[in-house]
C-alpha cells in the first residue's frame, strides 16, 4: 500500500493524536490486507502504546479521533478506549461513541483483552504457558495426588471462569485452581 494515500488521507499527521514526526503505517487487524482501508497512519508513540504499557494522557487524544470517518481509526480509538475502560473520562467518551455493526465487529475481533487468568503471585496466565503447583491436590476422579512442585506444561484457560485452568498431569487432563499455581 503506498504510504502517500495514507498521508493524504491523514494530512501528514497521525490519525490518533495528531502528532507529525515519523509517520508510519499501521495495520490494523486481525486481517490487514495491505490497503488505506485496513491501515492508518500513526506515530511512534501510539504504535509503541498499541500493544504495550500506556501512558493513560497520552490518550485524551482519542477524545478527537474516535469522531474520524475512517474505519480503521475508529477500530483503533474504539481498541484503546476498551483497554482504558477503567477510566472514568474513557467510559464517557465509549458512551458517546458509536460504530456501525460491520466495524464494531472488526473493533472487537482483534481486541487486546487483559488476562484474567492470574497465578497465585497476580501474573498473568496465557493459553499455552508453563506452570507449576504450589500445593499437593487431590485430583478428584483421578485417584491420585498432583505433588507441589509438579511441572504442568501447555495450559488451557477455562473461558468462562479466570479462576481455573486445565492442564495434563500424570497423563490425565485436569481442571486445576490458579491460586495453587506458579507460572513458569
């Protein structure tokens, strides 16, 4: 996708907080095909902050942006705005927004949720991690005792409970309390 279109449509300033330096493409997912329409055009700064730590003022910003025409700015105002929903200014402006049905899909398609799969120490838990028990546990069923110190490699999270997740021990696929866990 030639750039040029990007900042044309954008005047040279990114689409996000208006800021001028270094501009650069941005796809935005969860399937970018490489054209103006599934792209926009940022700074550094927001494309740092996309998808890692964030400075909450840095995104005030998105008071002006969430109002673009274009589809993906609005994904992404939309993104950032349901990760600072802790925010009460941030559920202010998510009152006024609105997003037709086709882009509120996109906007919730390719959402970074926080996890809410904590270990016993607060870390966050992901499918696929490694961790360790923390406490021997009767497995119910089983007829054995999963021993602390047991290494349960390539959990599952249970979706709708952040309490528990599944994982193999002893050959046998178990559901095991994240408070008596410790990733790895």
């Amino acid at each position: 996708m030639p750039l040029t279109t990007l900042q044309t449509r954008a005047d040279n300033a990114c689409e996000l907080c208006a800021a001028t330096a270094d501009l650069a493409a941005f796809p935005v997912g969860p399937t970018p095909d490489g054209t103006a329409m599934t792209a926009a055009l940022l700074c550094p700064t927001c494309t740092a902050q996309i998808g890692g730590d964030m400075d909450v003022n840095h995104w005030r910003c998105l008071s002006t942006s969430m109002w673009s025409e274009h589809a993906p700015v609005q994904v992404l105002a939309w993104r950032m705005l349901d990760r600072l929903s802790d925010q009460a200014w941030v559920r202010d402006l998510t009152d006024m927004l609105y997003l037709d049905d086709e882009t509120l899909a996109w906007a919730k398609a390719g959402a970074i949720r926080e996890s809410l799969h904590k270990d016993s120490n607060g870390a966050a838990l992901a499918a696929g991690d490694n961790v360790v028990l923390i406490k021997d546990l009767p497995v119910k069923g089983g007829g054995f005792t999963a021993k602390r110190g047991t290494a349960v490699r390539g959990i599952s999270l249970v979706a709708d409970n952040p309490a528990h997740i599944e994982g193999r021990v002893e050959g046998q696929r178990i559901v095991i309390l994240t408070e008596f866990v410790k990733k790895k």
